[in-house]
C-alpha cells in the first residue's frame, strides 16, 4: 500500500496537466479515455463505462430518444461546459450557438 495519500481536489480541466507537471501521481476521476487525452497520458483498464441518458419533459412530449431526435425536433440541448456531449450533438449537426 501507500503509506501517505494526500488527495488534492482540482478543477477537472487541470487533471491532465497537473499529472504531467508531476503536481501529482495519479487521477481518480470519472474521464472519457478520447484520442486527445490518449496522446497526453496512460489510462488504466476502465472500471465502469456510463452510457448517455438524455432528461426530458415527463411524458417526452418531443419524443427525444438521441441526438438526431433532438436535432429533427429543433430541440433546445443543455450541456455542462466542455461536456463530451457537446461533440455528440455537432456529431449530428447540432450547433454550438443551438445549445445552452
């Protein structure tokens, strides 16, 4: 084991750059492994994957199940700042200047 574990909360878009300016060891974070993050550090096997879910209205009245309903339907799509998700909505032509 380690004898001495100091946890150091970050700003998630620090964990990165942090790790390679050898600020600290390691990151136990929830981070979707991408090309991008892959040509900057090592990832260890996945213990857990999370698959998209969207919330919608009760009942769905927009019948929203993906990305391409939200785009037919000209849905209003609201995200966290430098989400994953903003990539998937432009995947299918969704624009940033359509989402909130």
């Amino acid at each position: 084991g380690v004898p001495n574990v100091q946890p150091m909360p970050t700003e998630f878009n620090s964990l990165i750059p942090g790790l390679n300016s050898q600020q600290f060891d390691v990151v136990a974070a929830g981070m979707y492994l991408t090309p991008e993050r892959c040509e900057q550090v090592l990832f260890a096997d996945p213990e857990y994957q999370m698959p998209d879910a969207l919330i919608v209205r009760k009942g769905n009245p927009k019948n929203l199940h993906n990305y391409e309903d939200i785009k037919k339907a000209g849905a209003t799509f609201a995200t966290g700042t430098g989400y994953a998700e903003i990539d998937y909505a432009k995947e299918v032509g969704i624009k940033e200047s359509e989402m909130l």
